[in-house]
C-alpha cells in the first residue's frame, strides 16, 4: 500500500496514536442533522473512555447514518491514520468521521453496509486475537491490530470479514483522507484544518503574477475558502436515498 | 478432478520447498552450526497464536548459543518457503546484532520511536515481506500447515548496514562473511473462519 500524501506530511498512520480522541458524542442514529460551529478541542482520552463535547463545541455532532458506537469507533481509528502530533489537528478534529457519516447517507451509500459489517468484524478480530475491543487496547495493541487488518492478515483469523480485511482498511484510509483534506463543502477538512495540514493556499480561480510569485516563494496565505464559494463551480447536488439533502449539509 | 490433483501436487512441491530451507545458490553452508532455540517454541510444533495475527503477533523469543569462534555480528530472519512469489515470504529481518547478545527478547517494538532492548544497541530491523520494518507473523491460508525458518547468521566481521535492507539485500551483504548459522522451526497453521 503506497502512502498518497504529499511529502510535506512524514507517514504518520499506524505509528503513533491517541486512542480514541473523538468529535463530539453521537446523540442518535438517526436525526436532524447538525454541524459543530467551533472546531473542538482535541482531546486525548484514555481508551474506552466516552467522548463528551468539550466546552468549545457548542453544537454536538448527531450521526445520521453511524450509529453512536460506529462513529466513534471509526474515530478512534481515524486518530490512528492521521494523528494530532507536531504538524497540526488530526483526521477526527478535522471532521473526516462526519464526512463519512453524511457521505454514507449519498455519494457513499453503497458502502453502507461494508462500514456495518467492516467495524463490526474488526470489533470481533481485536477481541479474539487480543482480549478486549479495539478503544480498549493499548496503544501498541491498537496499531498491532490495525495493521494486521492491512494487510490482510485478519481475514481468515475467525472475525468474519466480508473478503480480505485490507479491503475494509483501505476504504477506510481512502474515506479518511477524503474527510481530511477534501473540499469542506462536502462535510470534512473542517475550519481547513486539512488543507492548512499539508499548506494548501485553497481555490483560486485567477492567479495574478503576484500571487504567482507568493505561492512559489511559500508566502501566499490560505483563503480558507471552498470551491463552491465561487459561482464558477457547479454545486454536487447529492440526494439521499431517505431524503432530498444537498450532501454538504 | 484436474483441480483437485493441481493442487495436491502444489501442496507437495510448496511443502518441500519449505523442507529444504534456504537456497544454498544465496548463501554458502557454513561448517559451524549454532544452536538456536526458543523458550516459547519448538521445531516441529505449533508456535503460539500470540505470536500470529490470530493473537497478539509479537515477535517470539528466541535465544541463540555455541557461536564459532570470531563471530563479530548476527543477523536473524524468519522465512515461509512455501510463501511469496517467488519463495520465501519473509516474516522478519534483523541485523547489525552486536555479538555479544545472546538473543532476542519476546515482543520486539513495531513503533519507529521505541528503542530495542539495550543489549541490542545498534540493531536493525529490516524490511520484511509487506516492506515492514518489524516482525509480523504467520497468517497462511486456512488448512495448509506452513513452516517457519527462524535462521541466525553469525558473521565474521561488522557489515555496516544501514536500515531499509530487505532479505535479498541482506543476503547479498553477508555473502562471504558467513561463518556460522542455526535454526528453529516452528508450524502453523490456520482453520478458517469460525
């Protein structure tokens, strides 16, 4: 598996982790959907320990198509994948499980049922090769598992997953990386934490010689704006299968 | 019937490929034979499930004695002949071990930033089969017991590596500097989902 990530990032995934250092509590299943208006603090918890909003998130996050547990078990492993270290904000502040989530309810609908099945077999793999669940493990237990499931080497160990695990992990990873540094219209890469990440200016439909010569000198300062603030792309409509929703909301 | 007969003559060639060890066109038989053995596991029988991704998957404990004389360095790798296209699958590289070790310990670190034990100063682990700088078990195909080739190197001389060798780098490194060698042999095998 190659690592896709431009080089100002070193490879992080698998090699260090925060348990599960998550978003915002899942409220429900099913519900009005809501987006936190303040990025939240990242917060190191111990594994197994619930997520509760912190005092900077003024709205909690309500999965649509997670459940409370999915998400914040898919939290836990996106923490893994792209961790808060010494560059910046992880996948999780980032709202990369969010994106997910409201992805399932469209463009990603038909892997709805890979992310019931693929959690919950990698719930059973951590338990049966290593004693407990995944956000109860140690650290190194974590990443051990995770990369296990990487390479494949969980399929066939009695946890059920539907073909090779390494197909479930790199969906996973893929959907990750599109939460983190997509376009945050599309429910991720929020506040531009993404983009700020790998020091993307953001979109800009016309490039003077001056902002030429600023992006090539590292000086030109991000925008912080989506594509979709401009008139000149068309917004994906995406509609969901229970109900008409632009996919951004 | 053509299948099944395929593959029982698959099965014939990959167990005896295991059987032979390594290929002597990569590296000359040594005359010394160290003794390496394992307070976790046995030749000829099954290893424990912590040490495969149906456990834990650390990597197991493994001493080595009765070097030859001169020994100034020592390599360990672990090898599946009856994997990899070509054979073997290699499971776990390491070298550059000071001489004076007498093993490696049970659980050696995955994390880049996890320091070996200190007895093992200056030891590297190389690149196994998934181009994984650390130890990952076995995980054959359910119902087919493969072997595992935990082979220690003693060399005559320190070889200088850097980090980042793969077998057939390593290989190609100690050819001529030989002047010892050992094994231990475990099994696994898988049986599907349950």
């Amino acid at each position: 598996m190659t690592d896709e990530r431009p080089r100002t990032i070193s490879r992080r995934a698998l090699l260090r982790g925060a348990g599960a250092a998550g978003a915002a509590a899942a409220a429900s299943a099913v519900g009005v959907s809501a987006q936190p208006s303040t990025t939240p603090a990242s917060t190191t918890v111990p594994a197994g320990a619930v997520i509760q909003p912190t005092e900077t998130v003024t709205t909690p996050v309500v999965y649509e198509q997670l459940s409370a547990d999915e998400a914040e078990l898919l939290g836990a492993i996106a923490d893994h994948l792209i961790p808060e270290d010494e560059h910046g904000p992880g996948a999780v502040a980032a709202g990369a499980v969010v994106y997910i989530d409201r992805a399932l309810g469209g463009a990603l609908s038909a892997s709805r049922d890979a992310y019931r099945g693929g959690l919950a077999a990698f719930e059973r793999y951590c338990r049966s090769s290593r004693g407990a669940p995944f956000r109860e493990l140690s650290q190194v237990d974590q990443i051990s598992a995770l990369i296990d499931v990487e390479t494949g080497a969980a399929t066939g160990a009695g946890s059920g997953f539907a073909g090779s695990s390494g197909a479930f992990f790199g969906m996973v990873r893929g959907h990750v990386l599109q939460g983190t540094f997509g376009d945050p219209y599309y429910g991720g890469n929020r506040n531009f934490i993404g983009w700020d990440l790998i020091k993307y200016p953001g979109v800009r439909t016309a490039v003077s010689p001056a902002l030429q010569t600023a992006l090539e000198s590292g000086e030109l300062e991000p925008n912080h704006r989506s594509a979709y603030d401009s008139d000149n792309f068309e917004k994906a409509i995406v509609r969901s299968v229970t109900r008409e929703m632009r996919h951004g909301d | 019937m053509m299948k099944g007969t395929f593959g029982e003559l698959a099965l014939c060639i990959g167990l005896f490929l295991s059987l032979i060890g390594p290929r002597t066109v990569e590296a000359q038989p040594p005359a010394h034979r160290i003794l390496v053995e394992s307070s976790a596991m046995q030749s000829g029988e099954t290893m424990p499930r912590d040490f495969t991704p149906d456990g834990r998957n650390l990597s197991p404990p493994i001493t080595w004695s009765d070097l030859p004389e001169g020994t100034r360095e020592i390599a360990v790798v672990c090898s599946d002949f009856g994997a990899g296209n070509p054979p073997p699958w290699v499971h776990w590289i390491i070298y550059s071990i000071p001489a004076t070790a007498n093993g490696l310990p049970e659980g050696l670190p995955i994390l880049a930033e996890t320091a070996l034990p200190t007895e093992l100063a200056g030891a590297i682990q190389g690149l196994n089969g998934w181009r994984r700088p650390y130890y990952r078990g076995p995980a054959p195909p359910p119902g087919t017991p493969h072997i595992y080739h935990f082979t220690v190197y003693a060399l005559d001389e320190p070889l200088g590596l850097g980090p980042g060798l793969d077998r057939e780098d390593l290989l190609r490194a100690m050819n001529g500097h030989v002047i010892g060698q050992g094994d231990i042999v475990p099994i696994y095998e898988r049986f599907g989902n349950e």
